[in-house]
C-alpha cells in the first residue's frame, strides 16, 4: 500500500512537473539556442528540489503551508508586500495557463482559442469547487505523462547524442545570439523550472492530505525522483525543438510550433498523445496555480482553507480563488497573446522567488518548528548556496529584460 | 530566580505574534493580529487578549498603508474590536490551539457574511470534497 502510494505520488510529480512555462520556454529556447541552455534548467530543477523538499517538510511537521510561515516569519507588514508580489505572479501565471489550455484545444479542434476560454474557466471553477484534492492532483498529473511523447519522439528523431551533450556540456552559445539575450533565457528557463506556485501548492497540498512526519518518505519520493524525471521532459522537450526547428530557423512563438517535432518523429497518434499532455499539463496547473492563489491569500489573513473542508466552511477561500478566475479569463479575451503572457510570466516568476524562498530556508532551520527534522548539513549547505543564485537571477532579471527588451 | 512571576514565559513577537488560532475542530479560525496587556498584582504585564482583525494588524503594518487599512476598517466595522480572552488557549505551538469552537469565538464576521450571502447560495457549498 505504501509502495503503491509512493509510486503514485512519484509518477503524479513527473507529470505535474511540466506546465505551460516548461512548455513554451523549452520550446523556443531549443530552436534558438540549441542545448546551450540545459544548465539552466538543470540549476532550476536542482532547486525547485530543494525548495519542495524544505517547505513540504515544514509541511508535515507543522501543518503550516508555505504563507503562513511568510508572515510568522516576516510579520504583518513585509508578509503582506510579500503576498502582494507572489500573488501577482501567480495569478499572471494562472493567466497563462488558462491560455495555454485554451490554445491546446484550440489545436486540437481548429476551434479559436478565445472561444474555449469561457469553457475552461468554467471547467477549471466547478473542478475546484466539487472534485475531491486527491483526484484533482493525481489526474491531472498522471494524465501529464502524456508528455513523456517527447521522449519517445526525440529517440526516435535518432538525434546524434553526442552533439547534444556536448551542446549542453559546454554550454555552447551560438555565435550569432548576444549574451545578455542568452542569460535572459537562462533566467527565463530558471523561473519556469522554479516557479513559486508549484512550492504553494506542494505546501499546500501537503496539509490538505494531511500529512505527518510518517509521511516525509512520500514527500522525498516525489521531491527527489519526481522532480528530476519532471525535467527530463523539459529536456526532451529543448532538445526535439533543437534537432527538428533550429534547422529550419523557426522562432516559437506559437504553442503549435512546440509540438511539431512530434508530429514529425511520430506522425498522427504522436500528437495526438502530444495534445493530451499539453492539455492535462495546462489544465492540472492551472487548476495548481489556481488553488495556490487561494491558498496564499487565505494563508496570509488565517481564514480556514482547503478542499479538506467543505467550501462553505472556507467562503473566502473559494471566493478569492474564484475572483482570480474571473480576472484572469478577462485578461486572456483581452486577445494578449498567451506565449507572451507565459514569457512575461517565466521571468517574473524569477524576479519573485526569493521572497517565499528565504522564509521557508529560515523555518526549515528553526529547532522550534522543525524540532530534530530540521535541514542536514548537505542540505542546508545546498540550499544556502541556492539562496545566492535565487538572489542572483532575481536581481538580473528585470535589468536584462530591459536590456535585451525582453530576449530580442 | 527565586521569585519568578507566575505564567509561561516565552518570546511574543517570535511564538505568539502571527501564529495561526485553530479551534477545537481544527478549524482555521483567524492570526493573532495583536495583543493586549494587562498588569498583574506583582507589576508585570501579562497577555490578557488576543486582538483579531483589520483593525488589530492595520497598527503592526505600519506606515501609510497601516493607516489607510486602519481608517477604512473603522468607517466599516459595526462592532468593537474582536478579541479571544488568553484563558481559553490551551496549547502554543505551530499554531495556537483554543478551547472553544470557532462559532462561539465569533471573531471575523466578514467570513460568516460571505458564507451566508455568496457561497451557501452556489449549489454545492455543503457537499464536503473529501
């Protein structure tokens, strides 16, 4: 039974890794840059692992999600900064995906996207609303796989592995891109890898299914084997888009585009598997980014929370998240486009980390809270140097934004 | 350390301030937003309340935005200041444990208004997801 339930969760976390961020980002900085970039989303794998693995241990050992602690740590005032900036980032995630689901369809069915939107909001409220945590975790994430395609594509593009690893190894940048274009991409692959909300929700997630101390063997199954075969997809996903697009000089900024390796290693049913996963990626995040809203919010004011309760129980939750909801479809049929909110949102995303991350470093090492689980020296030694690149890419992100008006 | 005051003594700002308050039920009932004092007979100051509300945390924000939460909260409160007596906490820890049900604390009003008036009208509010 536990052997099942850790297989589960592992399996959820490799599927649940990927969203639309992962997606777009990957696609279009491996027909640009080839593998030059994968240190990036390695460095950003590394430390969404750390910061999953700190915040979901305060988790089950305290029963406090991650905004909680923001404030018990930062107090009213820095808290309520805090909540603000993550918020914003967060919601402008949510935006992106609900796009990126409505885009999905939108291939799937030649129907316009704008179209789905009203759809998928509707789709994405009434889930929250009445489906039960663990089946909106785990189906989305176990419908996710769908993406492991990308695998399955790139081994079958019979790519010449050791161009790819060099690429990757020597961090290769192609001559004709400048370099501060290149780091903005690097920060961009950075903050998709590590978004805030996936620790919200980890958190999160967490106490909504009640975990104790017993159940950190779970958390570290997902954290430290989910997290990194989460990545490998992003990885394929860069490197399909290298061996097919680069070639032929395509610049992604369309969804599809992020697709047609597939189409082009396995005909049809690939990308009939590729459309499933893009649309149950998007979909479980958003349904993630979502809640994470929610959570946030109430976590900071102390209103009850959670689907573990029923909604009338925790009103403002739901009504926060459903505002959310409603602002971020007004946004999407402001016919922004999508893959643009997504590169906007990949970088904020950046920009915000530090805020939630130190808090959650700080409890992580408080004998008070975490009582003997607190960080091991490894850990800590990792997670502190983790502290300075955070800070680092934060700083850099929006002077390079600037700089490079946002990776021309 | 003869003569010790009575009570616990532990770090306000690090283990009580900002704590979450959970009922009996283990309801989420609200933070502690600030305190009350009280002088007790040998001189010290004892927490006697916990202050709940926008009104409480709008002094600890501080600064201009401090008192913008703080006039808007008065114009709209109705009621005085919501409060928990100290007495009815019964454990300090991660979070702070009390006594009572979150019904009879009857501290956030906003929350069983939105309750009553948006979310128990949407089908479905009673159904427990779980």
């Amino acid at each position: 039974m536990k052997f099942l339930q850790i297989a589960l969760g592992i399996l959820t976390a490799i599927g649940g890794f990927v969203d639309i961020g992962d997606l777009v980002t990957n696609g279009l900085v491996g027909a640009r840059y080839g593998m030059s970039l994968a240190w990036a989303t390695v460095l950003g794998m590394i430390g969404i692992v750390l910061f999953a693995e700190m915040s979901g241990r305060v988790a089950a050992v305290t029963g406090r999600g991650t905004f909680d602690l923001v404030r018990e740590r930062l107090g009213p005032r820095a808290g309520l900064a805090n909540l603000i900036a993550s918020f914003l980032v967060t919601a402008l995630t949510f935006t992106a995906e609900i796009g990126g689901v409505a885009l999905s369809l939108e291939l799937a069915t030649s129907v316009n996207y704008l179209l789905w939107v009203p759809l998928v909001g509707l789709l994405v409220w009434l889930v929250i609303w009445r489906v039960k945590f663990s089946l909106l975790e785990n189906g989305a994430g176990l419908l996710g796989l769908a993406l492991v395609v990308f695998g399955v594509a790139l081994w079958k593009l019979h790519p010449d592995w050791g161009s790819l690893v060099h690429q990757a190894a020597t961090a290769a940048k192609p001559p004709i891109e400048n370099l501060p274009s290149y780091f903005y991409y690097a920060i961009a692959l950075f903050g998709a890898a590590m978004t805030p909300y996936e620790v919200f929700f980890f958190s999160s997630g967490g106490v909504e299914e009640g975990w104790s101390k017993k159940d950190l063997m779970i958390e570290r199954a997902n954290v430290f084997i989910g997290f990194p075969l989460g990545a490998l997809i992003s990885l394929s996903i860069a490197a399909c888009a290298t061996i097919v697009l680069k070639p032929l000089g395509i610049q992604v900024d369309q969804l599809g585009q992020v697709g047609l390796p597939v189409a082009f290693a396995l005909g049809k049913i690939g990308i009939a598997v590729a459309l499933i996963g893009f649309i149950a990626a998007t979909f479980g995040a958003a349904l993630e980014t979502g809640l994470s809203c929610g959570y946030s919010i109430a976590q900071y004011f102390g209103w009850q929370w959670g689907k573990f309760v029923k909604p009338r129980e925790a009103s403002r939750f739901h009504v926060s998240v459903l505002l959310t909801l409603l602002v971020a479809i007004g946004f999407v049929l402001t016919t922004t486009d999508p893959v643009k909110i997504t590169e906007y949102s990949v970088v904020f995303s950046a920009l915000a980390l530090p805020l939630t991350y130190f808090p959650i470093l700080v409890i992580s090492n408080d004998p008070d809270y975490m009582g003997e689980k607190t960080n091991g020296r490894l850990m800590n030694g990792a997670a502190t140097i983790f502290f300075i690149i955070i800070t680092i890419a934060s700083l850099a992100a929006i002077p390079l934004m600037i700089w490079t008006k946002a990776g021309q | 350390m003869t003569n010790k005051p009575p009570g616990r003594v532990i770090d306000l700002d690090l283990h009580l301030l900002d704590r979450q308050v959970v009922d009996r039920d283990g309801k989420f009932v609200c933070k502690v937003d600030d305190l009350e004092f009280e002088r007790g007979e040998n001189g010290a100051l004892y927490v006697a309340k916990i202050l709940v509300g926008p009104r409480a945390r709008a002094q600890r924000v501080g600064g201009r935005i401090g008192v913008w939460i703080r006039s808007i909260a008065e114009r709209l409160a109705t009621e005085p200041m919501p409060t928990i007596d100290i007495a009815s906490v019964i454990e300090i820890g991660s979070d702070v444990k009390v006594a009572a049900s979150r019904d009879e604390l009857d501290v956030d009003p906003l929350e069983d208004w939105v309750r009553d008036h948006i979310v128990s009208r949407v089908p479905g509010s009673r159904h427990a997801s779980k």
